[in-house]
C-alpha cells in the first residue's frame, strides 16, 4: 500500500527535474520569459540556499555539506515517520511523500550542479517580488501545509502518542 505513496513522491521528483531540465537547457541564466505580464515568468537562476532563496548569501565551505546533511536527516525522518504511521492516514502519506519528492528533487540539484535551478517568478508588476522558486519548493510548502491541516484534523494521535 505504501508503495503509491513512494510512486508520488517519485512522480514529484521527476516532474521537478524535468521541469529544470527544461529551463536549463532552452533558457540563458538570467533569461526570463514573462508568462501573464505584470505577475508571472519563467526566470531562469541558480539558488545556491535553500527553499525561496533562503540563505543563498551566506558564504561558507560548509555550506553545502551542512544543506546536504539537512536534506539527509529529513529525508530518514519522514521515511522513519511514514513507516510508523498507519498507511491509512491518507493525507498524511500523501504530505509526507509530496516533501519527500522536493527534498529529493533539491537535493539531487545541489549534488549535481553545486545549486539548485528556480525559475518561478511571481509578482504583482514590479512592486512586490516573491522569491523565485520551483517544483521541488512547492512541493515542500504543499507538503507541510497538508501536514498541518492532517495535525488540526487528527489531534487525538499527538496526545495518546505523549500520554
């Protein structure tokens, strides 16, 4: 049973690099194609920080390898979660295994090339500028969002699980 939720999370990963492929091999760095003008393009950049451009400033030789252990560490503990948690929990699963293809889908990036390639710009005409991003990062927000939304719906297993 848990086998299509490790089907989705692949699907999550493949749809991500595909689309990454995609900008990098049809695009210029720095290149953007403006989708819906005055709020959406493709904008081709390489993040060398985490979701959203998050401390992509910060230089360090550690960097890398502390992102890397990151993505290492969440990736055993959503597996070690989901493995625990009842397969019927659907809404969990499909939570855990959607961040579970994002994570993947950044890290193998910053593995491969160093950084990861975000090309979803979006921005209401040129006064607000959300960060750009990717598949892999809305995988990451969607699935923590649904996590949310299945803790509210399941309250009762947090508390048996502490008494």
């Amino acid at each position: 049973m848990r086998n299509r939720y490790y089907l989705l999370a692949l699907s999550v990963f493949i749809l991500d690099h595909f689309t990454k492929w995609l900008v990098r091999s049809r695009m210029e760095l720095h290149e953007a194609i403006e989708l819906i003008p005055g709020y959406a393009r493709i904008s081709y950049v390489r993040n060398s920080g985490v979701a959203f451009g998050l401390f992509a400033d910060i230089q360090s030789v550690w960097k890398p390898y502390i992102l890397a252990s990151m993505a290492v560490i969440a990736v055993v503990v959503i597996l070690m979660y989901s493995a625990r948690m009842p397969s019927n929990r659907v809404l969990l699963q499909l939570a855990l295994a959607i961040t579970l293809g994002g994570i993947l889908g950044n890290f193998t990036d910053r593995i491969m090339h160093g950084f990861v390639v975000d090309f979803i710009e979006l921005h209401i005409k040129e006064v607000f500028h959300w960060p750009t991003f990717n598949v892999a990062d809305s995988a990451i927000t969607i699935g923590i969002a649904l996590l949310l939304v299945d803790t509210v719906k399941h309250p009762e297993v947090e508390e048996t699980e502490t008494a």
